[in-house]
C-alpha cells in the first residue's frame, strides 16, 4: 500500500471519475479534484491506517480528494492546535469543514478551538467550529454540561439568522445534535428551534438542504425508544 503523498495522490488519481469531478465542482471542490467518491476514500484511509505525518502533506497539497483523505487519516492525539488553526484557515469547501471539525472534536484541545473558531466571521471557520460542536455532542470528554448546552442553545438562536451561510447551517445541526445526545435538554431545543423558525441556506446547484430542526429531533427521539426487533 502506497505510504507516500505522491504516491497516495497517484491512487486518488487512479479512483477518480470525471462524473465525481463534475458533481464536486458544482459543490465548491475547486478546480484540483480528481473526484473520489467517499465509498473509495474510506476502504484507502482503512487500509492506510493512521499516519499523521502523510495526512500533514496530503493536505499541503491542496487537493480535494486529498484534504479529505488527510482527515481520515491524521491522528487527533498527534494534531496540535496550530496544525487545525491553519487548517481551517485554509479550508474553502464546506465537505473539508465538516470533516475537519469531526476530527478535531476528537482532539484534547476541542472545547478550546470550538469557542473560538465559532467566534470567527469566517463563513466555513465557524462552521467547522459548530460542526466539531455537533461532533463533540455525541461523546466527547469531558461531556458538557446542561449549562453549557443551555448557552449553546441561546447563542444559536441569538446569532444564527446574522451567520454566514453554511455557518447557519452548521449552527442549526448543533442545535439539533444538543436535542438528539441530550434527550433530557430536547423539549429547550425544540422551544429555541421554534422560535428561530426556518433557517434559510444557499446550498447552491446541488440538492442539499438544511433539516427543520424541531421534526429531526422529534423523529430520533421517536426511534431511539423504539424497541429492536429480532
């Protein structure tokens, strides 16, 4: 298996269709793409195992398939604060903020990158910081409080409509990631979600939509007390 980056881009290379390059351009990708679906990225990032070091300059080499692949592959014990700072300065693809942000939810520095980096007026810094938010919500330690949820939860509903695009976004699937890994906190989320009513966003020539927050949670709630059948 290939360990090197110029040998990992020769493979990326290698799996990428003109269909996929297409379609990821329409979704911001840029022009270096070689279009790698995600069914073919996952299989590569397993078999390539963690290497920190290979996903430092895969990312360096500015290549879509790549930036995603080294997110896949960096070890969030290994990745310091100034390596995910010039990250997500970096980033100009919002596929890259959300995987960027799951993988730095996992890191011991999270708490720290999430206050600041949805701080920022940066349109995809701030989504990765509520995107590694929503991430961290699912199990992350130290777990946050109801309090801390509870000003999560304000916040949104305070600045979400005055956010840039996929920041809003991002900010609508915190809320509903406090409604969904904190069931005891899902009737405030709903409350806010009403209030803040439908968030509006520009997902340009594809088919993505932003979900209405207060059905989401009500369905996951519904299914997870559904009992399993054999």
């Amino acid at each position: 298996m290939p360990t090197t980056a110029a040998a990992v881009l020769r493979e990326l290379k290698r799996l990428g269709t003109a269909q996929n390059v297409t379609i990821y351009r329409r979704h911001g990708a840029g022009e270096d793409v070689y279009g790698v679906s995600f069914g073919n990225l996952r299989p590569l990032a397993k078999r390539l195992g963690t290497d920190h070091a290979l996903a430092l300059a895969l990312w360096d080499s500015g290549n879509a398939d790549a930036r995603c692949l080294a997110t896949m592959v960096a070890d969030p014990a290994a990745l310091t604060r100034g390596e995910a700072d010039a990250w997500v300065e970096g980033i100009d693809y919002y596929v890259h903020a959300d995987l960027v942000g799951g993988l730095v939810a996992r890191t011991p520095f999270a708490l720290e990158a999430i206050d600041g980096w949805t701080r920022s007026d940066g349109d995809f810094v701030r989504q990765t910081g509520y995107v590694a938010l929503a991430s961290y919500l699912r199990g992350g330690k130290p777990p946050l409080s109801d309090a801390a949820c509870r000003r999560w939860l304000k916040r949104v509903e305070r600045e979400i409509h005055e956010s840039p695009n996929r920041s809003r976004h991002a900010m609508n699937g915190a809320l509903i990631a406090i409604g969904v890994f904190r069931p005891e906190l899902a009737a405030e989320a709903v409350a806010a979600a009403g209030r803040i009513g439908t968030v509006e966003v520009d997902h340009g020539e594809t088919g993505c939509k932003t979900p209405a927050a207060v059905p989401y949670i009500e369905r996951s709630l519904a299914r997870s007390k559904t009992p399993a059948t054999a």
